[in-house]
C-alpha cells in the first residue's frame, strides 16, 4: 500500500490529461447543446440537452480529477452559450448543478456500480446524474422565475430528469458505450 502511495506520488496526476478532458467535454458538450437546443423548449423549462456525450468521456476514464474536470468542462461549455443567449440570473446555479450532475454519473459509476460497464449501471448513473442536475436548474426556476410555482419545478425537475437522464442520456450511453469500451482506462485501486 506504502510502496502504491509512493508510485503514485513520484508520477503524480497529468495535468495536461486533465485539461485535456475538460475542454474535450466542454467542446463536445457545446457542439451537442447547438443541435439539441434547436427546437427551443419541448415544455415549460423542459428541454434536451446532449448529457450522453459528457458521460460517454466520464465513463471511459477513471473517477477522479478527470471526472470533475469533465463536469467542469460541460459546464463552462454550456456557461459560454448561456453568456451569448443572454446571461441570467440563474445561470451560476445552472453551472453548479451541471459539475454536481456529471460527477454524480461519474461517482455512481466508477464506485458504487459493481460493474461500470453493465447497462444498468449505465441507466442508473445516466438518470442520477441528470436528476442532480434538474435539482439545482429546478431550485433556480424556482427562485428566479416570477411566476413559477413549485409545480412548476417539480414538473421542471421530473421532464428535465427524464430527456437529459433518460432520452440524452441513458439511451445513446449503452448503445454507444460498447464501441468505446477498448478505450476505457483501467482502474488501479486508487482515485486521482
């Protein structure tokens, strides 16, 4: 276990993968959003955002730093469109909840999912991660829309679970997962 720490320590987290994920995430994130915002709201602060292509990444490399920075990516992805629609107040609780949604896939994934590459676990993480997620945008509706209710959110939380977890999420996950899965790195027994 000593002689593990201190490997780890002598090689020590590469920045430059780090990086390397978050703004690959961020990138592919924004592209996504671009095509799946198109058609505008499918309901009241309901709509479809591409939350598979940031977990395709989480899922292919190891919980940690990397799956934080993948989080953070989208994030920053999706807070640079937000800047050129128009800024809202909302839109900082929107960011938190998109790092807070990302790394809860990737927590639930890489280490409470006995097997990250079945399908279930795939669903599971994919519908936690957007639920994380449709809280925080939910809250922010809740607080910063004048004429919402918490009908509203709830309705908002529930249809945002289901396209970003569900028909963005889980479903484009497992069919595209298996052609990834040669890329997957390996666990070690230690998180970054």
């Amino acid at each position: 276990m000593a002689a593990q720490r201190a490997e780890r320590g002598a090689r020590g987290i590469d920045p430059l993968h780090v990086v390397g994920v978050g703004v690959l995430s961020g990138l592919l994130f924004t592209v996504g959003l671009l095509v799946a915002e198109a058609p505008g709201e499918l309901a009241l602060d309901v709509d479809l955002k591409p939350f598979f292509l940031p977990y395709l990444l989480i899922a292919v490399v190891r919980y940690g730093f990397l799956t934080l920075s993948a989080g953070l990516g989208a994030a920053i992805g999706e807070g640079a469109l937000d800047v050129a629609e128009g800024y809202e107040l909302d839109d900082p609780v929107g960011f938190i909840g998109y790092v807070v949604g990302f790394t809860l896939f990737g927590w639930y994934l890489h280490r409470v999912a006995n097997d990250p590459t079945a399908r279930r676990a795939q669903t599971v993480a994919a519908i936690l991660g957007a639920f994380g997620q449709a809280v925080f945008e939910g809250l922010a509706f809740l607080v910063f829309a004048t004429d919402a209710s918490p009908l509203d959110a709830g309705a908002s939380v529930v249809g945002n679970t289901v396209t970003h977890g569900v028909v963005l999420g889980a479903i484009p996950l497992v069919v595209l997962y298996p052609w990834l899965e040669p890329l997957v790195e390996k666990e070690s027994g230690e998180s970054d």
